[in-house]
C-alpha cells in the first residue's frame, strides 16, 4: 500500500530577464523574442537544439516566464546564458528556474 506520492512535474520553468542596451532599445514582440530564443538554441547546439519546444506563457516587461520539458532544461539554460544578438544588443539573463511555477516568481503571476 502507498501511503505517499511524491509530486514530480515534466516541465521546467525558467524566469528570464531581457537586457538591451540603452541606446538601443526597442519594443520586442513575442515572436521576435521566441525567434531569438529558438536562435540561441541553434547556435548552442545546432538544428537538434532549434527543435526544444519553448513555451513563454508569460511577459511581464522585461520579464518572461518560460516552460520545457525537464530533460531539455539544461540545454535551454546554456543556450539562453550564452546568447547575445548583435545587431539589437539583447541578450538574456536567467534570474530563476525551478520545477514548480509557483517557486520562480519575484511575485505572483496573474494570468487574468
């Protein structure tokens, strides 16, 4: 008989920071940032990299809330550490990641 079930989740969840250079910034739309994000993983890690499923299910200005799967984590840490887009100056700042959502926030999230 089990009396206890250890939660385990499949999915990863990252808190990002998007840095630009002052001189420089602009707007950034979701899918320019995913553009960039699946850019990163390219270059990390070459065409087999570019095909990790990335989720940003939230954008709080020059935050991003951003799931994969457990096993595709590290790979996305590395990718998104290292990257930096010449020509606009962004690059990313991993501020979190945990496995549970609820861990990575500076505050809570309302997605309503």
């Amino acid at each position: 008989m089990v009396l206890h079930q250890r939660i385990k989740s499949e999915n990863y969840y990252i808190l990002v920071k998007i840095l630009q250079n002052s001189s420089m910034e602009i707007e950034l739309e979701e899918l320019t940032l995913r553009h960039f994000i699946t850019l990163a993983l390219s270059q990390s890690f070459g065409i087999f990299g570019s095909a990790i499923s990335v989720d940003i299910i939230h954008r709080d200005a020059s935050l991003l809330y951003l799931r994969c799967h457990i096993n595709d984590s590290e790979k996305l840490l590395l990718a998104l550490g290292s990257y930096i887009r010449e020509p606009e100056q962004v690059r990313f700042q991993v501020l979190h990641a945990s496995n549970f959502l609820f861990k990575i926030g500076p505050k809570p999230i309302s997605f309503y």
